[in-house]
C-alpha cells in the first residue's frame, strides 16, 4: 500500500478546492483512487487539515469506545465510512471487524486479543481450594463421584490394563478432573503416572507398526506424504507432520531421485514443432503422450526400455522392452498405444529429436491414426521432463544400487515395476490414488 504524507494531502486538498471541487480532474493529476481522495476529502470537511495528519504508530482503541462507534451504525446514525470520519478512525475497514466480531461474542469480541501465539499446551483442571463451608464441601464431593464415574467408565472395566492403561485414562480425563482426585481414584502414586506417561503412547506405537509395515510392503519407495495418505485412506486420522516425526524416530526414509541441472537450449526441431510446449496437464484420457527410451545395464548386457506415457493420470500405456535400441522397438510400442485408443481420439504424442521418432515410418503411422506429432528443442531434456521425471523415479526405487545378473532378472524386474506402478504407486497429484484408480474413477 502506498503511503502519503500529509503535505502532500493537503496539496491535493488545495488542488481540489482550486479547481472548483472537481473530483475528475483532481484524480487523473495525481493519479489517485476515487476511495482514497473521497476519504481524503471526507476527513478535511470533518476536521479540517489536522484531520489528514499522518500516524505513524498503531492506534490503540477502548473497549468503551468501539462500542460506542458500532452502536451508532447499528442505530443508523451514521454508516461505516461517515462514522470513521465522525471519530477520526483511520479507516471505516476496521469498524467492519469491530461490527463482525461484535456480532459473534457480543460485548467480549471488542476486547484487545492476547499477543504472541497461544499455547499448544492443554489446559488440565485445578483442584479447588480446601472447602470451608458445608456447601463448598458438597460441591468437592460431587466432584469426586462424578470423576470417579468417569474414570470407571473410560477404563472399561476394573483392574484391567494395569498402571499404564490408568495412567492413560488419567491423562485423558485431566482437562475435566483435578488429578490429585484423580489419582486418588486409581490408587496411583503421581510419580508412577508421569513415568507412564513418558512411555510410548499405545497409539502412537500401533501407527509405528503400521507405518513400519507399509514402508517395507513399498520397498521404501513411500515417503512420509504417501504414508499418510494411505493411513488416511484406512480410516486413520493422523497429521503428515506426525507421521514425518515418527518415521524419522524410526530412521525409515523414503527414496529419492537424484536431480540433474541442465541448461543447454539447442534450436527449434525440423521435423516436428514443439506443440505440447511444456504443457504437462491434460484434462482428459488420451489427449496427451509422452515417450523416450532409456536404457539399463545387467551382467549379460544392456535393456532398453520405451513407453509411452498419458499425462491426464500418469499411466504407462505401453511399453517395450529390447535388447537393442531398434525402430522395430519403436513400432511394437506405438502399436500397443494405438491397439488401445478410442475411436475418434486425436492425442498428441510429444518425443525428443531421437532418430526413431523422425523415421518416415513413424511419422506416417501418427498421421494414418490422426496422432499429433511434437518434437523436443534440440538438446533441451527439459521440454520432455515429465518424462524423464518417470525414468528416474523408476530407477531409483527399482535398479539403483542393484545388480542384476541376467536378462530375465533385470526384465522381470522392470514389468513388475511398471504394473506395480500403474495399479498400486499412489501420487499425491492423483489424490492419493494410482494411475488406473484415478482414471477408473473419472470415467465413472
């Protein structure tokens, strides 16, 4: 927000009375909003001059006064901007607020708020000072029964769990019931409660079995933010930042994709403009593809791997698998994409500047099917990263730091991979769902 001095409103003040009280014209020379000059104007008609000074501290209200100043809008007096102007109140916003919170709490709404961040810690019940009087001695009584009542309710059943499933009922009932009562209660020494509760939380111990449990089912492919969504998913209510916590306690860490800087630009593709232009969202099945080949290395040699992939749900709708980068390869895939496509559907199929891809085959098989062609700048892997993003998510939770002995092995690896990926790897873009989910879901 600009800020004004007050030389320079009341030169706009003068300007305005020189000029016959034209708003128009004083506006568009000091290019000022029409709401800021009316309240500029509003203020010097009310207090003259002294009315546009400026405040450079905050200032501080009654609960007295804004009452006062609210009651005469409600009564119709005056309207928020005049009543601003009447009580020299910097802006009529802030008897909004005061109006609002005087609505929801009355009266207590107009009360200054404590400062700083409130405490995260609950606030337990006191016990009641030692009664003098008959009544007061009543009232401790019935006190006592009724978290006597509670207590026997909560536990279930009694001597059951032993002192560390009292010392948790306690601690649950505290916010109601003073704990020397409630300690008296359950027969418990305090020192005993506290160490109890010190331990473990029985919960907390359930979600660390879980957790542990689903980690390893991934293969440690899942993160603390999947975790949770799969928790979620099973009827938990839980917080990432709690499963966060008790994962790094469990030193149970997700794995994560190494990142390559790369700045080269290149030129403009021959073959193919650049239609999909990173534009990596599309809003319906089959509207968007991406393809690329990567390759591994086991014992017997190197495997090459190429999909493609839909970007509408991130599903890898066909690939191959060859022992040599040829384009017979490339054909078998583009045919299992086309096998699959509905009539009428025209996607674009977006590619680098690859040799395969800018074979006459290849391109007459897109146009024979109505397939859109996009090629990558030359050089420029970013054009392509969604791509690339699903290469390396792939090596890094099934082939980095393994050795794969022959063929077979490293083959068998990636199909599992892929229908794993496909069918059970959750994202968090999808909702929490896997690729088929999300896409059986929309077409529902």
């Amino acid at each position: 927000m600009t800020k004004y001095t007050q030389t320079f409103k009341q030169q706009v003040i003068d300007f305005y009375l020189e000029n016959r009280h034209s708003l128009l014209l004083t506006r568009q020379h000091f290019q000022l909003p029409e709401k800021t000059l009316s309240r500029w104007i509003g203020q010097y008609q009310y207090s003259g001059y002294d009315g546009l000074a400026v405040s450079h501290t905050k200032k501080k209200y009654s609960v007295e006064f804004k009452y006062q100043v609210i009651l005469s809008v409600i009564k119709g007096d005056y309207s928020a901007e005049k009543a601003a102007l009447q009580f020299g109140i910097r802006s009529s916003a802030l008897i909004s607020q005061w109006l609002k919170a005087f609505k929801k709490e009355g009266i207590k709404g107009l009360e200054p708020k404590p400062k700083g961040r409130p405490s995260m810690k609950p606030k337990y019940a006191k016990m009641p000072p030692k009664p003098k009087t008959e009544e007061e001695r009543l009232k401790l009584r019935i006190l006592e029964l009724e978290a006597e009542n509670a207590y026997l309710k909560k536990l279930g059943r009694a001597d059951t769990g032993g002192r560390a499933k009292a010392a948790e009922v306690i601690q649950a009932l505290r916010v109601k019931y003073p704990l020397p009562i409630l300690l008296r209660i359950a027969k418990l020494p305090r020192s005993s409660f506290f160490y109890y509760l010190k331990q473990d939380k029985p919960r907390d111990a359930k979600f660390c079995e879980e957790i542990t449990a689903l980690f390893h089912e991934h293969h440690g492919r899942y993160g603390y933010r999947r975790i949770t969504m799969v928790l979620k998913a099973r009827g938990h209510h839980v917080n990432h930042k709690k499963v966060q916590r008790l994962m790094q306690q469990l030193s149970l860490k997700g794995k994560c994709k190494a990142k390559k800087y790369r700045s080269y630009r290149g030129e403009v593709g021959k073959i193919a403009p650049n239609v999909l232009e990173r534009n990596f969202k599309a809003m319906k099945p089959n509207e968007k593809w991406l393809t690329d080949v990567t390759e591994f290395k086991c014992d017997e040699g190197k495997l090459y791997l190429s999909p493609i992939k839909d970007l509408f749900n991130n599903e890898i709708i066909s690939y191959d698998l060859s022992r040599t980068p040829n384009f017979e390869q490339t054909i078998r895939m583009l045919n299992q994409a086309i096998a699959r496509l509905p009539k009428g559907k025209t996607p674009i199929l977006h590619s680098d500047q690859g040799w395969q891809y800018q074979m006459r085959g290849y391109r007459k098989r897109l146009e024979k099917y109505g397939i859109i062609q996009s090629m990558s700048r030359k050089g420029n892997c970013l054009d392509n990263s969604a791509m690339e993003s699903f290469f390396g998510r792939l090596k890094t939770e099934c082939y980095a730091g393994k050795r794969f002995k022959t063929y077979a092995e490293l083959e068998q690896t990636l199909h599992d991979y892929i229908r794993y990926y496909n069918y059970e790897r959750i994202q968090i873009k999808l909702k929490g769902l896997s690729p088929v989910q999300y896409r059986n879901q929309s077409c529902d």
